[in-house]
C-alpha cells in the first residue's frame, strides 16, 4: 500500500495514512448503535466519507498503474519486440489518464466541492438559435454526467416556442459534482451556419451556465416568508400530460435579492416548491459565498449581458471547427466529442487556472 506524503506539483498535499485513518474512524463512528437514528444530521459525514473513498481510490487505481507500466518497462528492455513496445505505450497512456484523474482529485479541495452541483442554462442573444444552443449544451452536460455514472435530475424546463429550451435547472450528483463543474459558469457561444436559416448564412448564438452548490439543508440561510412571493401556475411542455392540466408549478420571487427561482417538473405543487426552495437556497448561499471573497472577481458581474465579450468559451463550427477556452487557452478541435461530452480537460484546465491565480494572488 502506498504512503505518499509529499507535495503535489500543483500544490496540493496528499498523507495517504492520515486519510485512511480518517475514514477507518468516520466509518467506525457510522457503525456504532443508534448512529443512524437521525440519518439527516449525517449528511456532512457521509459526503466526507465518500471525498476520503474517491481520494483512496484514487491513489490506489495511480499505484497500481504504475506498477504496470513498470513491469512492461522491464519487459520492453528484456524483449524489445513490437507487441512488448506497444502494451507499454498502451498502458503509458492508461497511467497518464490516471495521473490527470489524481491531479484532478488534489486540486478540488474547496469546501462545496463535494457537493452535488446545481446547474441552470439559460439562452441569450441569437433568438431561436440561442434557445437551440442552449438544448445543445443540456444534451452536452447530461452526456458528461453519464460518463462519470452521475445521477441526474431535472428540476425545471421551460421550451422554446419553435425549438430548444429557454432554460433548464438541473442537479447532478456525484463525487466532487460541484467541484468539477463550478468552472463552467459563464458565457458560452456558438458559431455555426443556422439550420433557422434558409438563406445558409453563419449565426452566432450566446447561453448562460450558473452553477451553485446543493447546500445541506442543516446550513441555515435565513429566508423570511416575507420575503417571498410564490406564484402557482400551470406547467408548460410539450403533448398533453397531467403536469399541464393543474396548476402544480411552483416560482418564487425572493425580494430582497431579486432572485427568482421556479419548478414543474413535479405533478405535485408542494415537490415542485421544496425543489424550487433548494435551489433558491442554493442561489442564496452561493451568493454569500462570492461575496466574502476577497477582491471579488468578475466571474459572475461579467454575465450582464449574454452576448459578445463576455464568453469564456467559444464553440466554432463553421468556418472550421474548434472549442476553445478564452480563460485557460486550452483548445480541442474534436467538437463533435465535446458536444458529446468530452469536458474534463476544459475541466482540469479550469482547475489548474484557478489554483494558479488563487497562489499568484
């Protein structure tokens, strides 16, 4: 069993020992008598207890790849023939996915990283194409989420009058959900010819991604009934099912901020409103957040307006094709991959940018 209690490259510092300790008590605590009378109070553990599992794990899954490629090094050396070079080039590259997984689970050390991620796309500038692009990147981030075995549920959709949506809530659970997609917030635009148009002419279309936290519910954000105004209404949606037949959808104002926040994707009024209370919680404490950082960044200010200027990346395909980073640099012109769900080098870039401007600052 490895013991690494060395310093990262990146900065971070990993006690393999200490950790393993740290959950052979946590899952001690777990089994003694009458630990799970009150399984709600436990939810801060048990996130902690999966961060320490996906860390272990981790580690071990990196171990155990360099023991491979050590045995096929010396079995390259000793053999030197075309099947030994290319099993060690093969799991060269399986270590090197691995590595970047590690490194991955260093530099998402925050304290909400561990949380499920909420996660809300809206379209801007561009009109239908917009609402269109939007549809895309929810086809994008759910095909990321099922590469990773995430679970993924949908708390709101509201569909675009031709095409597309004109903005979706989701939240997706899984280790580190929060950590990895936190990076995403911002602008996202496409270029590309619009199927809307029959004159075949390029368009430029522009959606916003937020992504917040899933707080715990024992976290206390103090929202007064006050200061809130619910509206019922009927849900809107395509064919003829129940959920459009009552007035079961929930939106809730919360007046002090402006925030508003709506669910109806439930045929029941009172779990479209514990939905929709989650997230506005969410958006609260996600907002608190930003504002005790110091030196606040234009992370979020920036999304004013959804149009030019503001993206942090841009996905092109026409007149060539390619997805690029503005923040990180970071390019793949494997877009069809990226639409498809190929993110995590966007993802570790972002990761690695941060962690970069957060030691420089």
């Amino acid at each position: 069993m490895p013991c690494w209690n060395n310093t990262h490259p990146s900065g971070g510092a990993f006690d393999y020992d200490e950790l393993g300790e740290r959950l052979r008590e946590i899952e001690s605590v777990l089994s003694k008598p009458g630990a799970w009378d009150k399984p709600e109070l436990l939810t801060p553990v048990l996130r902690e207890k999966s961060g320490l599992e996906f860390r272990l794990g981790t580690y071990d899954t990196l171990s155990q790849a360099k023991a491979d490629v050590d045995d096929w090094l010396v079995l390259a050396q000793e053999d030197q023939s075309q099947d030994a070079l290319e099993a060690l080039e093969e799991y060269l590259g399986i270590f090197q996915t691995q590595l970047d997984e590690t490194e991955l689970s260093i530099l998402l050390s925050g304290p909400d990283d561990n949380t499920a991620a909420i996660l809300e796309i809206h379209p801007g500038a561009g009109g239908v194409d917009a609402q269109d692009w939007a549809e895309m990147l929810l086809r994008m981030y759910l095909r990321w989420a099922e590469s990773r075995s995430f679970q993924v549920d949908e708390l709101d959709r509201l569909y675009g009058d031709e095409a597309g949506i004109k903005s979706v809530t989701l939240q997706i659970t899984g280790p580190y959900a929060f950590g990895l997609l936190k990076g995403e917030a911002g602008i996202h635009r496409l270029i590309r010819i619009s199927p809307f148009d029959a004159s075949g002419r390029r368009h430029t279309a522009f959606a916003s991604v937020d992504v917040y936290p899933d707080i715990d519910t024992n976290i206390e954000i103090d929202v007064k009934e006050e200061d809130l105004r619910i509206d019922v209404f009927r849900a809107s949606g395509p064919g003829g099912q129940h959920v459009n037949r009552t007035n079961s959808a929930v939106r809730i104002t919360h007046n002090p901020s402006g925030i508003v926040v709506q669910c109806q994707n439930e045929k029941s009024q009172l779990k479209n409103k514990q939905h929709a209370m989650k997230v506005l919680k969410a958006r609260l404490y996600e907002r608190e957040i930003k504002e005790l950082e110091a030196g606040k960044k234009a992370d979020y200010a920036s999304k004013d307006a959804i149009a030019f200027g503001s993206q942090i990346r841009t996905y092109t395909l026409q007149p060539y094709r390619l997805v690029k980073d503005h923040r990180t640099g970071a390019e793949d012109s494997s877009v069809d991959a990226v639409l498809d769900g190929r993110l995590d080098g966007f993802l570790r870039a972002t990761l690695l940018f941060s962690h970069a401007e957060k030691k420089s600052s």
